[in-house]
C-alpha cells in the first residue's frame, strides 16, 4: 500500500518542494475557510438530487464538518500514509453511498477554481505564484485520483467478478446489441424516406385534383407532421449510438402524429364521427402517458 502512495506522489511529480509551498500557504487559505465553504455547496445544490445524499440538517453539518478538514489538510503539509488512507476511505464511503462519480469530479472543479483564484488574490506579487499555483493542481489531482479510485475498483470488481462464461456472453450481447441499433438506424432511415414519399403523394394527389382541396391541404399536413416524428426518431437513436439512454416518449409523439393525420382527415367526413372520437379518445391517452413520462424525466434531472 505504502509503495501505491509513493508511486502516486512520483507520477505527479509531487515534491517536498510543493508540500513546503502548500503549507507555508495554509494561514491564507485557512482564513478563507468559511467562504469556500459557503460556495462548496452552493455549487453542489445545483447538481440535483444531493438532497438524496445529504438527506438533513445533521448529515450535513457532519459533512460540513468533513469537507473543512480536508480542504485545510490540503495545506497540511504532511502526506504521508494516512492522509492517503482517509483519503481512500472517503473514496469507498462515496462509493457505498451510491454517489455518482461526476458529482466528486464537479465538486473538485469548484475546489481548484476557488484555490487558484485565493493564491491569485494573496500572491499575484510573488513571482513564486506559478509554482504555488502548481502545488495546489498537483494536490488536488492528487487527491481526485485517490478519491475515485474506489469507484474504479467497484467497476473492475463487477467485471473481474464474473466467470470467463459471463464475461463472453456479456461482450457477445454488447455487440450484437450494437449490430441491431445500426439496423435499427437504416429502418428509421427508410422510414424517414417512406415519409417523404407519402408527403410527396399528398402533395401530388391535393395538385392532381383527385381529392378535395380542404381534405388534400390537411392530408399533406398530416404526413408532414409523420415525417416531422420520423426525424425526431433518427435524432433520438442518433443520440443512443453516442451512448445516451433512448426516449421512448418519441414513439410515442409518432403514434400521436399518425393518429393526428387520421383526424384530420376523416373530420371532413360527417359519417366518420365515432371513428374521429376513437382516434381524439387515444390521442388524449397517449398525450397523457407522454406528459407522465416527460414530469418523471424532470424529476430526475432535478
Ligand atoms: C470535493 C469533494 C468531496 C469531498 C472531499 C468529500 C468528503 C467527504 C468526507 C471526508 C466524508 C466522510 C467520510 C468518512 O466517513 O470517513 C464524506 C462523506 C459523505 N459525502 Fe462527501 N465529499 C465530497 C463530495 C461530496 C458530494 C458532492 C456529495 C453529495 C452530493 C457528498 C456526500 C457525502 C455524504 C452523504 C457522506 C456521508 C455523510 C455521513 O453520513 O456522515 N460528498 N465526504
């Protein structure tokens, strides 16, 4: 263990040098304490979903707490096997907790930016500030690495946990996965193209005079909005290649416009009523289930 910590202050190129810096910083940065405080959690509030973690008044007081005593051990000025080892637990309470990685990462975003921006203000005479200012990067890349490690060793664990029967089936599944979406993108494709082929049809039947001019005009308007939803729906697989998660709400837009240019075009036909009252009776659910869907999204991102 003692070797993983050496070896990490060498990869940094962590020296006495910067650990002399950071401490002869310490009564500047300690002095200011409270205000990196303040903006810590400020910043953190605006990821969401912290109240999950920092569930009360007391949690957090005690994290309050916690957070001040790292931020001042920065400039510490001893490095040595425990101040990696609590580190390291931070990491695995983190981990424990659930908390997403990206928030340990954004939270040291703020971190960095409030230290550079302190030793700026106190040293911006000191013609020594770059290498103070090196110092704290070093650190806090430092202690971001150790921090995170858990996380992934948690990942390595799932993956080294599995047998070579799983491990095999896992990357099987992953690419025949991959293989179905991009067939899934050349159907939307042809779907898409279909759609401009029904528009072009409208279009021809409206200017050929073979259909009433009121029921040609919304005719067209409906296959608009199908070929509109057909591209929504490239959009969204686009977006699941790239690795993001796929909105079925999209299909659900696409059953709306279909139905839409259904309504349409039978509300000019007296004898359809009850067929245009079906279709608005399942537009109305389908709007309903989209709207669930789209104030649970909103919940999450909150
Ligand atoms: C710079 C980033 C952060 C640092 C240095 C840090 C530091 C710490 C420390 C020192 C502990 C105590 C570990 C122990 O018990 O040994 C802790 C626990 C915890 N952290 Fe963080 N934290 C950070 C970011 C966050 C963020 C962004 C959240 C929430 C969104 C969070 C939520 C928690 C929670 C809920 C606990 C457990 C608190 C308890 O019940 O005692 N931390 N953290």
């Amino acid at each position: 263990m003692e070797k993983q910590f050496t070896d990490i202050k060498a990869h940094y190129c962590f020296a006495k040098s910067d650990e002399e810096l950071l401490f002869q910083m310490r009564p500047e940065l300690e002095s200011h304490a409270d205000e990196f405080l303040e903006g810590f959690y400020e910043f953190i509030w605006k990821f969401g979903q912290v109240a999950e973690f920092l569930t009360d008044e007391v949690v957090i007081a005690r994290h309050r707490g916690m957070i001040r005593q790292w931020y001042l051990d920065l400039f510490g000025g001893t490095f040595d096997i425990s101040y990696f080892m609590k580190l390291y637990k931070i990491g695995e309470v983190h981990v424990r907790l659930g908390l997403p990685t990206h928030y340990v990462n954004a939270a040291f975003n703020y971190v960095r930016i409030f230290a550079i921006g302190e030793i700026q203000k106190h040293y911006h005479e000191d013609p020594g500030m770059l290498d103070r200012v090196k110092a704290v990067e070093k650190i806090i890349d430092i202690n971001l690495d150790v921090l995170t490690a858990s996380y992934r060793e948690e990942e390595m664990s799932h993956f080294l946990g599995l047998s070579r029967v799983e491990k095999t089936l896992l990357s099987g599944l992953k690419n025949i996965s991959s293989y179905f979406n991009y067939l899934l993108s050349g159907a939307l494709v042809l779907v898409a193209f279909f759609a401009v082929g029904l528009f072009g049809y409208d279009v021809y039947l409206l200017f050929s005079g073979q259909i009433h001019i009121e029921k040609g005009i919304l005719t067209v308007l409906g296959s608009l909005l199908i070929l509109w939803a057909a591209i929504e729906l490239i959009h969204e697989e686009m977006k699941h290649l790239r690795g993001g998660s796929f909105a079925v709400e999209v299909f659900i837009t696409l059953a709306i416009a279909a139905l839409i240019r259904k309504i349409l075009i039978f509300s000019l036909s007296p004898e359809k009523t009850t067929d245009v009252l079906m279709y608005g009776g399942l537009v109305l659910c389908l709007s309903l289930s989209y709207w669930v869907m789209m104030q649970r999204n909103t919940r999450t991102k909150k």
